[in-house]
C-alpha cells in the first residue's frame, strides 16, 4: 500500500511542477491549473484509502462529506466571483490555507514533547498559519472595502516589533523547556494572529500586490512546515513550489517599487519618512478636458498607441471596451500596444488576468521596462485608471509616499490622455 502511495504522491509531485510550469504562460495557464489540480485530487484520494491507519467508516464518511462540502463552496465561490472580485478571493484562499495550517499545529501539539525538531515545527506551523490568516482575513476587508484602505496606528512600530519579539520568546521556551502548556500556546496563538493584522492594517491599496503575493508565499510554507510534521511529500513538495514562487514574485514587485523586503517584513511598508511631507514640492498643473470625438480623431491619425491600464479599469469592468477599442484602432492600420506596471492593480499579475478575461493577446502587453523606452516614439497614451504607476511625483517630489518608485514615462510620448473618475 505505501508503495503504491509514494507512486501516487510522485505523479502528483510531477503534475505540480509541470502545472506551475504552463502556469507561466496566459496561453497555457487554464490547462495548467487543471493538471495541477487534478494532481491534487489524486493524492487527496491516495491519502484517503492508501494508507496503513485502521480508521472507522464513519470517520471516513466524515472524511469524504468534508472534501465534498469544502468542493462544492470552492466551486461556487469560484464561478460567482467576478473579475474585479479575485483579489479578494485570493485573500480569502490564502487566510484558508493559513488557518489550515494553524489547525494542524495545534492538533500537533504536545505529541512529541522532548523533540526539540519537531516542536520547532509545530511552532512555525502555528505562527506562521495564524498570521497568515488573520493577514489575509485584513486583506480581503480592506480589498472589499469593509475596512479603512489605509489605517495608522499610533506607536506601531513599537508594536509591532514588541509581538515580535514576544512571538520569539514563546516559540524558543516551548522548544527548549518541552512545556506542554496550554496557556502559552494560545498566547502564542493570540499573539501570532494580532502580529497578522498588525502587518496588514497600516498598508494602503496601491501596495496590496506585494502584500498578497507574501501572504501567498507564507501560506506555502506553513503548507510545507505542516507536511514536515506528517512526513508528507506532497505537502512539503506543493508547499515549496507556492512558498519560493510567491517569495520570488514578492521580491520582484518589491524591486519594482524600489522598497525592500525588510520593508515588508518589519512593519515599515507602506509608510515612509517621505510619506509625510505636505507635498509641497510636487508640480501641479490644470487639467485640460477633452471629449470623445477630439479623442477619437486624435487616436485615429495616430501610427502608435500605447494603453496604461489601472486598478480603476478593473473597478470599471472596461476590459472588453478597452479590447474593442483596441481592435477598433488596428482595423485602421494603428499599432496598439498595453503597458503593464508589476504592482498596477490589487493583486499579482492584476491586469494581465484581466486582459485576458477579454481575449487581448498575451504579445500585446509590455512590461514596464520593456516599453518605457517606446513612449518617446508613441503618438498617445491612453492611460486608464492608473495612479501611482504613471505618477512622475515618484520622480520629482521627494515627499511623495511613491517617491523613488520606477513608474511607466508616459511623459515622454507626444500626447497624453488620461481616463480617471475623479478628475
């Protein structure tokens, strides 16, 4: 039987790999997570009548009622969400995962008292899994709008590097005095979850790329800790690849936004000492209104365009207007190009998703310094809905909350046209 289950869990180990591996291509994408979910699938059912446990029917109807309950929300959650809804939806998966986690490393504890390795790992598993958990829970209320976008507390760094350490201290003493208390456990609990919240509350929407793309990251390695804990290939293996994937994309965006991740880790993203500058220095200028047909002619005696998208292309639901203006465009013989800033959106890939919900080709869209250097040759950019990522105040307003963020030099180009509500 165990033969044949580490058979299962080595097919489903390839399926993961190769799934993570179409993933990163728009093109191959759905098929992709197909195979790695059909992987999945297959060491779910391996796990579940493979193994050397007696275990009573009812414990497997259980068992099997569980998966079908947990199936069925997943799938309706995931065919009702709209476009504009996934990054909340992620959030959402992300906090699962983590609380999952958690699950385990409580139910884990106290079994191995005196093994220093393991109670290591049961204490990751919980500290990790909770503040995952309650991060992502921050995440998607801030995301859905049921929270404050960007909130300030007073003293927090102070706070936060207060649970920190208090976080530290609680895992070392479980580890080397094999206390079996539940007390502290829950302490370390409470204290894993408020350092959770605490990490998210202070960061504003524009940052929340990075945020889930961490987020993502530790909930792949509280999967990989919990599966050092059942000697769990799959886990461990299904784990690594979402924990280095998402530390990766993590580290990239970071470097997008000229921010480090100590920034990140620490409490200090979000906030700058730039941040809190009366903006003195930034340029302002008046805003020149135009209508559709000076738009219209404008874009139709051009020979090349560039599109900016934006987080409030999303909110707008304009993907399949931008697509038809796109077509639109090159039906009379006009280039048309996308623009795409790694952080532009709400989550990773934000604009990329959304593009190809409208059918644009994936070798229409550049990426940020790919394309910067064509603006000076392009004849109007139409930025829609995008802030920050166009704003040359990163440039030449050191008391900007953006200043030192590389950003897409629309400035360049021979036009400018801007779509933005509030304007």
């Amino acid at each position: 039987m165990m033969i044949t289950l580490d058979i299962i869990y080595l097919i489903a180990t390839i399926t993961f790999i190769y799934g993570l591996k179409l993933l990163g291509h728009p093109e191959t994408a759905k098929k992709g997570n197909l195979i790695a979910s059909l992987g999945m699938g297959l060491a779910i059912i391996g796990t579940i009548f493979l193994h050397n446990l007696i275990i009573p029917t009812f414990v497997y109807s259980l068992i099997i009622a569980a998966i079908a309950v947990g199936s069925v929300i997943g799938w309706l959650m995931a065919v009702k969400v709209q476009m504009t809804k996934m990054p909340e939806l992620v959030s959402l998966f992300n906090g699962f995962g983590g609380a999952s986690a958690t699950i385990i490393g409580l139910v884990e504890f106290g079994k191995n008292i005196g093994n220093a390795s393991q109670t290591a790992t049961t204490m990751a598993a919980i500290i990790i899994g909770s503040l995952t958990f309650s991060g992502s829970v921050v995440a998607w209320g801030k995301l859905n709008g049921r929270m404050k976008s960007l909130i300030r507390l007073p003293k927090y760094n102070l706070i936060n590097n207060l649970v920190i350490l208090g976080l530290i201290i609680f895992a070392t003493y479980f580890v080397m005095s094999a206390s079996n208390s539940q007390m502290l456990l829950y302490l370390l609990l409470i204290g894993a979850l408020i350092y959770g919240v605490l990490f998210v509350i202070p960061i504003g929407g524009a940052d929340m790329p990075v945020v889930i793309s961490l987020l993502n990251s530790l909930t792949g390695i509280a999967a990989a800790i919990t599966g050092v804990l059942y000697s769990n290939m799959v886990m461990i293996v299904g784990g690594i690849l979402v924990g280095s994937a998402g530390l990766i994309l993590t580290f990239a965006m970071c470097k997008a936004m000229n921010r480090s991740i100590s920034n990140v880790v620490f409490g200090a993203f979000g906030s700058s000492n730039a941040a809190v500058g009366d903006g003195s220095q930034s340029e302002k200028g008046d805003i020149r209104s135009t209508t559709i047909s000076d738009v219209a002619i404008l874009m139709n005696y051009s020979q090349r365009v560039i599109i900016v998208p934006g987080y409030g292309l999303a909110v707008a639901q304009a993907q399949h207007a931008i697509h038809e203006l796109e077509q639109l465009l090159e039906s009379r013989g006009v280039q048309v190009k996308y623009a795409i800033h790694p952080v532009a959106g709400r989550m990773p890939g934000h604009m990329n998703v959304l593009l190809a919900e409208s059918n644009v080709s994936y070798d229409k869209l550049a990426e940020m310094d790919d394309v910067n250097p064509e603006f000076k040759n392009t004849d109007v950019v139409f930025v829609v809905g995008a802030n920050d990522v166009v704003n040359p105040a990163a440039h030449n307003d050191a008391s900007s909350p953006i200043f030192g963020m590389p950003i897409l030099e629309v400035a360049d180009a021979k036009q400018i046209i801007v779509n933005k509500r509030s304007m």
